[in-house]
C-alpha cells in the first residue's frame, strides 16, 4: 500500500473484509490497483467470485423487509450521520482518489464536494417520499390513492471515473427510498469505494443494506451478468458506456428489472459571435480538462461561430500552455494521466485519425511526465463528422472544434448524434438560449454555463443512446428506486 494511504483508517483491512465478504478467501483471485499517475500498483485485493455475490444478494434481500419498514425520518437521520462523516473525513477519501483516479488533489476535494451534495440532498429526500390523492373526474363518490413503496435490493454498478460522488449519488438515493444495495466498483477503483462503504457502516445503516462486491478485470463480465440475471435483485444502476448498458439491458430483460442507465456522451459546445468569447472559450478548456476529458458530460464536439473562431483557437491555445502534467499529489499539478494505459492509446488513435483526415493539431506545450498514463492537451481544429472524435467518447484532453455560420446550421450539427447526454451554449442573446434549450437533442444543457451542469437540486440524465432514468432532483432520484402502487375506494 502507498505510504501515503496505508495509515488511512478508512482503509482498514479487517474492515474491508465485514464488508467486501467473507474471511475464508481461498480460491479466489486477487488483482491490483493501479496508481494511474506513476503506472505502478497501490495494492492488491482479493476479487469476489460468485458464491461472495450470491451471499451479498442474499444479505439484501434479507435485510430488505425490515430497512424498508424503518420510517423516513430514522433513514434520514442515517444518511445525515454518513453526510457528516464524510464531511469529517473529506482529505482522506480525497487522497484515497488522488492515488486511484489520477485526479489533481484540488478536483479529487471537488469530487468529495460533489458527492456532499447528494448526502445532504437525501436526507431531505427521505422524509419528501409521498403518493397522490386524486379526484375521479366522472365518478362524485370515487377517490384514487397512490402510494410510494421501495422496489427492493438494488445492484449498483459504478464507474471508475467518479467513483465517490457516483456511488454517494447511487446509494444515497436507494438508501433513502428504503432499498437494500449490492455495489460493484470497476476494479479500476475499489478503494474509494470500500472507504465511502465503510462510512455507510459507521453511520450505522444496518447489517445487510450495504454490501459490496469487488471484481477484477477478469471476472467483471461475470460478475455483472449474475447480478442483472438475480430475480432476487429488483432494480440495476448503472453508469457506464452505451455498448456495456445495452449489454446490461439485455441480461436484465428476463428478469424485467427497472433500470436507470447513465451511458456515454457526445455532447456539443457552441459557441456563437454574440457570446462573451473569452469566457465562453475558457470554460470550454476547463469543461475538457476536468478530470482530463474523463468525464461524460464533457463537451466532444466544439461548433465556434466562424466569425470569431480564430480568437477561439488562440484563447485555447494559450491556455492549454499553461497547463502542469503531473501527479495528482504533487501541489503545481493541473492536470493528471488518464485511468489506464488503454485510455492513453485510444486517445493516441484519436487524434492520429483526425490528423490523418485532415484536423489541425495543436498539442500544449506542457511536459509529458515520463512515467504514468499521460496525454498531452491537444487542440484539434478543423474537425469532421468522419473523424473518430466526432463519433465516439475520446475520454481524454482533447479539445475538438469545427465551425459554423447560421444557426440552423449549428443546431444541425450540434444534433448529428445519438448520444446526446449534454450540450453547451454560449450567447448572450437570451431568445436563441432559450430556443437552443428546447431544439438541442440532450438530455440537459449549460445555458452560459460550461462547467458541470449537474446538480442535486436536479434531474440528471440522457436521451436516446446515452441513457434513460433520472438520478436526483426533487423526486425523480428517489423515484426510480420505488414503484408506485395506485388504489380506487369508494365513499359512496
Ligand atoms: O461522468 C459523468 C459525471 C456526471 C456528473 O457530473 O454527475
């Protein structure tokens, strides 16, 4: 274990073991987690096989009758216990990140932050839970009655690129509806998840509403196929990247779980001639930057107003100049590796094939660390519907700007996807904003606003190919964890 995480009391082996499964390992399979930003292993855990799954459905399942029968007012004060501990304990999941994501130590305490938001959110949410009463519009001596129950034990499935604010968003909303959980990190990123899963426990959520499953690359296919394929298992969250989503869908079909999906993103960023350019273009290089371009909601594709797209290019230029590679825990750090070796490569492909098909290319100026999963900020201008960064998620500090001259045509262009999780614009013409909000093809829009566009205090989630159901907002959240039950009485 790093010096730096090895005192970390979050990381308490003994820990680990209550809640990751049994004690008796053997014939289990270990495997490492990576230090993105040195390229060498932090640790080595022990993977779950699918007796320690079967046990930890079982467990939620058990637990099931009676969490759900606690009353939202005693759920609520448990999560208000867990937002405080994490509060309290804030450096080190920040850290615990830094050594796992790769992420400078600034943005892993922003991710902590985030992920406060939703604890405290939740506690609110709880107690918020409440059906309908409605009138019959024909019939004076009818009433109709709806009533809000829990759906069951929930499968989390959470992504490696915001591994604390994803799962706190994930568990937060089930724990409030009153469903029992079964997590499973990417094996990318297990530690901030038993840590945040050890803080669940120090909150006191009873034996059975948090269990945790680790996989390893090897056994993740697997592992994710028994968790969908379990009757015993109601409902799956997952977000992740459309090709694993539509697989998950289909294992979860003979079984008819609900399901909330947050897939991948091609989201566009324009940028009109009446914006304020230089705050438009500045928050895109920080929107693309974020967690180096490893986040879905980031912008994919940039569309600049052919009148100033030269002030644009520079603006970005300038700025990717300034910019500090390095290892997340070193304090001159702006900007971190990519998760893995594999990211590192795809983004290589990337910009060799916008290269090859004609992109510009404008690569920071910045030092390449010469260990770790590095890629360089890059500017590609010029870009194209045929080019790899123009149809798929690059995952990486890649800036990717073509430009237009009408609106109509922007709109067009920003809408040639189908995964159109979130789209940005920049105008100061407050009738196009409000018509670029209602024709973008997403499922939610910075107006003026190029940093995260995400909240708790709403909805979140994407059309077509980048997902379906929502996660927070006033309802929404805590409703895809619940059914709704409807009744007819009579008061005649
Ligand atoms: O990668 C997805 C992050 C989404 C969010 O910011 O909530």
């Amino acid at each position: 274990m790093n010096s730096k995480l090895k005192d970390l009391t979050l990381l308490d082996g003994s820990d680990f073991a209550k809640i990751a499964g049994g004690s008796d390992v053997s014939g289990h399979e270990s495997f490492d987690v990576m230090d993105p930003g040195s390229g060498t292993p932090i640790c080595r855990l022990t993977a779950s096989n699918l007796k320690d799954v079967d046990e930890a459905i079982h467990a939620a399942k058990q637990a099931f009758p009676t969490y759900s029968a606690i009353p939202a007012r005693e759920r609520a004060m448990l999560l208000l216990n867990f937002d405080r501990l994490v509060r309290d304990n804030l450096e080190d999941l920040a850290w615990i990140l830094v050594f796992e994501t790769g992420k400078p130590l600034e943005e892993a305490r922003a991710e902590v932050q985030y992920a406060l938001t939703f604890s405290w959110w939740f506690v609110g949410e709880a107690e918020r839970i409440q059906g309908q009463v409605v009138k019959s519009a024909t019939n004076p001596s009818l009433r109709f009655l709806t009533v809000l129950q829990p759906v069951g034990p929930v499968a989390i499935l959470t992504p490696w690129n915001f591994p604390v604010a994803l799962f706190v968003r994930k568990a937060v909303s089930a724990l409030a509806a009153g469903c029992t959980i079964v997590v499973k990190p990417s094996p990318e990123t297990p530690l901030s998840t038993l840590a945040i899963a050890n803080l669940l426990r120090r909150a006191g959520f009873p034996s059975g509403a948090v269990n945790i499953v680790l996989a390893s690359y090897r056994n993740t296919p697997a592992i994710g196929q028994a968790l969908c394929t379990d009757s015993r298992i109601k409902k799956l969250s997952f977000t992740g990247s459309t090709r694993v989503g539509r697989l998950l869908m289909q294992q979860c079909a003979p079984t008819l779980k609900k399901l909330t999906l947050e897939l991948g993103g091609l989201g566009a960023y324009l940028i009109f001639s009446d914006a304020d350019v230089e705050a438009a273009a500045t928050a895109l290089v920080a929107n693309k930057l974020r967690h180096a371009g490893q986040t879905c909601i980031s912008a994919q594709r940039a569309f600049v107003h052919e009148s100033v797209l030269d002030r644009v290019l520079k603006i970005i230029a300038d700025q990717l100049d300034r910019i500090t590679l390095g290892h997340g825990a070193d304090a001159s750090t702006t900007l971190g590796p990519l998760q893995t070796e594999r990211g590192q490569q795809k983004a290589r492909e990337h910009i060799a094939d916008a290269k090859a098909k004609g992109a510009t290319v404008y690569t920071s100026k910045a030092s390449l660390p010469s260990s770790g999963y590095f890629v360089a900020p890059t500017l590609l201008a010029g870009c194209t519907a045929d080019m790899l960064v123009f149809q798929e998620e690059s995952f990486a500090p890649l800036i990717n700007v073509a430009s237009f001259s009408t609106e109509q045509e922007a709109v067009a262009l920003a809408n040639d996807t189908d995964m159109g999780l979130t789209s940005y614009v920049f105008t100061k013409d407050s009738a196009r904003l409000w018509r670029m909000f209602e024709q973008l093809k997403a499922g939610n829009v910075g107006l003026n606003v190029g940093g995260s566009t995400t909240a708790a205090e709403i909805p979140f989630g994407g059309v077509d190919q980048s997902g379906f159901g929502k996660e927070a907002g006033i309802g929404a959240g805590l409703k895809e964890y619940m059914t709704e039950k409807s009744a007819t009485m009579s008061i005649a």
